[in-house]
C-alpha cells in the first residue's frame, strides 16, 4: 500500500505517492497511516540548505536492518528530515538499494477500530482513492488485535501492504510499498513476510504514548 493509518505523514521522504492512496485516501474514508501524507516516492529528498537531517528514529532499534533486510532487499536505513514546521514523524524507513521499495514502521495515529473501519471503506470503493484490489485479512498471533490490507495503486502504480496491530497500548502499522509497473500475481508479493516481521517485533515496541 505506497501511503501509511499511518505511513509517514508528511515524512519529507518516505511514501511520498500515498497522499491520496491505501491508507490515505483524500476523504473522510482515508487511513491514517505514516504514509498518509505520502504517495509516491520511495527515495528520501536530499536535504536542502534550509532543511536538517535528523538522526534515525527510535523504531529503528525496534525495525533493524537485519530485520527490513528479510523483506527489502539490501535495505539502506532512509534520511530523516526535519519539516520546516512542526516536529519530525515518528517513523523508522527502510528503501531498497534500487529505490523500487521502502519498507516503514510508524505509530498509528488513530484507533485500532478508526483504521480497521477505514480500510474496510476503502475496500468498498477503492477507486475513490486511485486503488485497485483493496483487501482486508485479519491476522492472528499478533498482539491483541490486527489486520492486513493489500491493494494495487494505479497512479503510483505500486503493490501495498500494511499490517495494523494493537498492543493493548498502542497501535502499529508496517507498511510494504513496491513499485510494480504491471500489477503482480499474488504469488510475487510478500504480504505473509509482512506480518511475519511484525510479529518478530512488536515484542521489542515502546509502550505508552
């Protein structure tokens, strides 16, 4: 899903596309995601002279290398920058050596239920956000509730995943953006590696707000 629920709103680099996709659709239907504010790039910006790069994110100490390098092939750590205003988003990025696709662990800024109900909006009429193939699967054995959702943007004309889950304290979203010029059989997409990561980590995730 390259957007995030979630996906890195407005993150100067990371899911840039998903402004208007997945988890962000640009009605009251759309995800909060990370990539929220983003829709389409999947390389960070070089910093201008009147931007600053910031140091990694917490969330990567959570989201390793060792662990975005099971999902995105030789895995590079992506830039933060710091907005003109307000503060940098909470957001550890990952971007594949070819830029063809990031990998993202963000906070979700609304609830479990919010997110849930907006993906299942957005699977009704994918279309009012430029998707194809909008799918919504619960999860098991991760936390205490979650969900995985699948689409095709056809703009950006990218394969995504987010995986959304409640750890009793928060809410999480993993978000796997691809670029896929012709839309990929199932079979190419690693939506199972997805969750299998945010398995593996949401053990190690902070609590509290």
């Amino acid at each position: 899903m390259t957007v995030r629920r979630r996906l890195f709103r407005a993150a100067a680099g990371s899911l840039t596309v998903l402004a208007c996709g997945l988890l962000a659709a640009c009605d009251s239907t759309a995800h909060s995601t990370p990539s929220a504010a983003a829709t389409a790039a999947t390389t960070a910006p070089s910093p201008t002279p009147s931007m600053k790069t910031l140091p990694p994110s917490q969330l990567c100490t959570v989201l390793t290398k060792g662990v975005a390098e099971r999902i995105v092939t030789d895995a590079r750590l992506a830039a933060r920058v710091s907005p003109n205003k307000g503060t940098a988003p909470d957001v550890c990025d990952y971007t594949s050596a070819d830029g063809r696709s990031t990998l993202s662990l963000t906070p979700a800024s609304r609830s479990y239920a919010a997110e849930l109900s907006a993906a299942h909006n957005l699977s009704a009429n994918p279309s009012s956000a430029g998707m194809r193939d909008v799918r919504v699967d619960t999860v098991s054995g991760l936390g205490r509730q979650a969900f995985r959702e699948t689409a095709y943007q056809t703009q950006a004309k990218q394969q995504l995943t987010f995986v959304v889950w409640n750890t009793g304290t928060r809410n999480w979203v993993l978000t796997l953006a691809t670029d896929a010029p012709s839309e990929p059989t199932p079979t190419t997409v690693p939506h199972d590696t997805v969750v299998q990561a945010a398995r593996s980590i949401t053990g190690k995730l902070p609590t509290g707000q």
